[in-house]
C-alpha cells in the first residue's frame, strides 16, 4: 500500500480548517500520514487541527510567519513515504481522491505528478462579485478543450502544445489540492518559487512536463472552496498577475527552450511585451488621473475666457494619419520564413493601379506597437495577390487585422479570405474602411496577418497590403494645445 503524506499549510484558517481535515482523514486505500504546518495564525488553527485525535496526524505551530510560499515549502519539506499531497486549508477532497491519483502513479512510474478535476463553490457573494466570471464561465470553457485532447497519460510535447494554446497564461492542471506528485522528484525538493503568489502553483507543475509525461484522472475529486478570505481572491489584482505572468514567461523561454522552436518563442516573446507595456500603464495610471482633475479645472476657467471673448478663434478639426509605410522599419515579423515578408516599400501593379505595399506571403504577422488612436480614427487598406500568382497553384489567402488593447486582449477587426485564381472579381485591389471609435484614446498594436486558404495551400500566395494608414480627428486650439503641454509634462 502506498504512502502518502498529506500537507496542509495554514494562516488564519480557523473557519474552514475541520471541515478540510475531516476530508482528508477519510480517505482509504493508502497508508496516510498528514501534516499541518501553522505559519504563525493570528487566529485559533492550531487549536483545531490539534483537536483532531488522530495518530495520523501531526500540527507543526511555527513562531515566524515566512508568507505563502515559504511556508508551502517548510511543509512540504517535512513530508516522507512515496507520495505527497499539498492540500488548502479551506479546500475539500472526496474519499477517492488518495486511492485514485496515487494508483495512477503506481500504474506510470515514469510520472511524478497526478491531477484531477474539481468543483468551485463560492461561499459568499462578495468573491463570486470578484471572480464568479472567471471561475463559473470562462475559466470552464477554456479547460473545456484541454480536456478534450488529453487522456490519462499527457506525454511532454502534448502537454506542452496545451499550456502553449493560451500562451502558458491559464493553468490547466488546478490547484495542488487536487494534485499528488512523486516524493523523490527533484521537482519537489526544489520546492515552490518565492517571488510568486498568484501563479506559483503553475510554474511549479510546468517542471514535471519539461521531459516526463504526467498523468491524469478525468473524474471530478473534491471542491476548490472560494471565499473573500482566500488566496485566490487576495491576489486577483490585475497588476500583480501582469507582473508574474511576466516572470512566468521569462522562466518558459528558458526552461522549455529548444522544445518551443523558434515561431512558437517568438509569440512569447511578442506577448511578454505586451504584458510589460501593460504593467507600465497600470504604473503611470494615478499620474493620468492627476493631469485629468488638472485639466478639468483648467478647461473649465478657459471656456469663461474664451466665450467672454467674441474675436477668439473657435477650435478647428484637422486630419492627422499614421502611415504604416512610414512606419514599417520599427514593425516587428513573425513568421516561419521571415525573408518571405517585405516591408521595403515596393510597388504593386494590378490590374493597371499601381501602388505601394507591404508583402506578407503567409503563414505570417507584421505587428506595429504603440499606436495612439486617436478622435474618430478610420483604418484605410487595401488588399490583393499579384497578378503573377493568379495562374500558378494555391488556394487563395486569408487576411485579417487584429488590434491587442492596453489589456492584452486581441480583438479581430477585419477578416477577408480572397482567391483571384479561382474569382475573377477579385481579381483587383480591394479597399477597406475600418471603424477604430472603439480604441478612442488607446495606444494599441496593429497585427497584420496573413493565413493560406482553407486547404492551407500557400503555394505561390504573394499576398499584399496597400497603403495602409489611419485617418483621425483631433483638436486644436486653446484648450488642446494646453492639455497637449501637460500630457508631456
């Protein structure tokens, strides 16, 4: 019979930590031990965990509080057998739940982590208010497909195709309640990272798929309590999850190296730049909230100036562009053959209308950071296959624009697939006004992108983008030009 060690580190659990012992205690068909590790409770814990007259159980009551992560690892650190568990103080496991993932493990000793799944049940109205959208619809929908692709081993290159579908950001494996490894894994010496909080659990599983499948059971074996006194609801700010998810990247590139290859690194690459452009508005956002009452104040006193004065010229509109072309030296390629993308400002001739373009030949992104978007903005392009290609192989392109906010959220804007080998009538330049109104205001990045058709066919696919640009509205006059000398200050 196998032997497990249960640890459960507590801080203030006083509430909720019975309910979780009584879980833990049933649990048949392994040798069990199980260890409670205080980190220094303000409350009355240690008092209950040792009310529990069990031989099985042993309380550690330490006199320094260490924070999460330290004291994740003082505990787990006191674990032996051949298994061991990390359980939360407020979480509750059903009475397969030992019996269940440490026979996986018997059954794959080449494995060294087990899961399962689990319920999510709120147990106030204040963190569903917090994070009820998360944990009851989309946090589902996007496990919903992972378990779909995987069965009960999940070898290291599927593993890692899965956490790489949503750019290692959401943790597919849970929480470690639901979670059993293998005690001699290196992995579990190494303990927990403490520089992390809110993602520390899932950098610590990423190191069981580096090169060794882990192993898991379809069946649902316990209950993720949430509450507002949780861990998960104390770290659901916004800036502290960009800022590990940061980190966590950096760690990916290094530690899944090779095995990303080089398209599947540059993503990331491309979306850690993002997060981190992210964290910086999040840091200049009380600076812009400053300048705003300023202006407010400001704009009030001039309009009484300025309708006291009759001969005081009223604000104009004027038309300001951001050529892409122009810009195309600072744009960013990613593609499996970057040489195939070409952003040197040749010409294009179709059908007698020559014009200037950006070359994409697909699979590809041509991303332009930083764009302001300004009043009443309207994206100009247009679109076409060189009359070269219209005789040879392939079955048309896909092209499409997508525009990723301050939030890191990609939005698709336009989406046009054309084959002018097959379609005569497109066998022209398609122009294109896209509404920007949306990103008002917003500095965003523009993502260029061309796909092969639906065959995935890009056989002689010279694709082309013509003259894109943005035309916008802004202000000028009295009370622009003054707000244009504070934004810079």
């Amino acid at each position: 019979m196998a032997r497990l060690c249960v640890c459960i580190p507590t801080w203030n659990g006083a509430r909720y930590l019975a309910r979780t012992l009584r879980s833990v205690l049933v649990q048949q068909g392994v040798d069990l031990r199980v260890v409670v590790g205080d980190d220094a409770s303000e409350d009355n814990t240690v008092e209950i965990a040792r009310s529990f007259h069990d031989p099985r159980l042993s309380v550690q009551a330490f006199s320094e509080h260490a924070g999460l992560a330290r004291n994740w690892n003082r505990v787990l650190h006191m674990a032996d057998g051949d298994y061991v568990a990390l359980v939360g103080q407020d979480d509750e496991v059903n009475s397969k739940w030992a019996a269940q993932l440490t026979a996986l493990l018997d059954t794959y000793p080449q494995a060294d982590l087990a899961f399962g799944r689990r319920h999510f049940v709120f147990d106030d109205e204040e963190s569903r208010r917090v994070l009820g959208n998360f944990f009851e619809r989309l946090y589902p929908k996007l496990l919903a497909p992972f378990y779909a692709h995987v069965g009960e081993v999940i070898l290291p290159n599927v593993m890692l195709r899965e956490a790489y579908r949503y750019r290692f950001e959401i943790n597919l494996i849970g929480e470690p309640t639901f979670v059993i490894l293998r005690r001699s894994s290196t992995v579990v010496e190494r303990g927990f990272d403490p520089l992390m909080t809110q993602m520390i659990d899932w950098e610590f599983f990423t190191r069981f798929f580096v090169d060794r499948p882990i192993v898991h059971c379809p069946e649902v074996l316990g209950t993720y309590h949430i509450h507002r006194r949780a861990w998960s609801i104390e770290n659901a700010a916004p800036s502290r999850h960009y800022r590990e998810y940061d980190y966590l990247l950096g760690i990916v590139l290094q530690r899944f190296g090779p095995s990303l290859g080089r398209w599947r690194a540059r993503q990331l690459q491309r979306r850690r730049s993002r997060i981190r452009a992210i964290g910086r508005v999040d840091a200049e956002r009380e600076q812009v909230k400053r300048r705003h009452i300023l202006m407010g104040f400001i704009a009030t006193v001039l309009s009484f100036y300025c309708s006291a004065r009759s001969e005081e010229r009223q604000d104009t509109a004027e038309k300001t562009t951001y050529n892409f072309l122009a810009n195309a030296g600072s744009a960013e390629i990613i593609a499996p053959q970057p040489k195939f993308v070409n952003l040197q400002l040749q010409k294009l001739t179709i059908k007698g209308d020559q014009r200037t373009v950006i070359f994409e030949h697909p699979n590809s992104e041509v991303v332009f950071n930083n764009v302001l978007v300004h009043k009443n903005a309207v994206l100009q392009f247009g679109i076409g296959i060189s009359e070269a290609a219209w005789d040879k192989a392939g079955d048309g392109v896909l092209f499409e624009v997508i525009i990723v906010d301050p939030s890191a959220r990609d939005t698709r804007l336009f989406s046009e697939y054309i084959d002018p080998k097959k379609n005569a009538e497109e066998r022209k330049w398609l122009d294109y006004n896209v509404d920007l109104k949306a990103f008002n205001g917003k500095e965003v990045s523009f993502v260029f992108r061309t796909d092969g058709g639906p065959n995935r066919n890009t056989d002689f696919d010279w694709a082309a983008w013509s003259d894109p640009q943005i035309i916008s509205e802004r202000q000028s006059g009295w009370i622009s030009r003054l707000w244009s000398v504070f934004s810079a200050g």
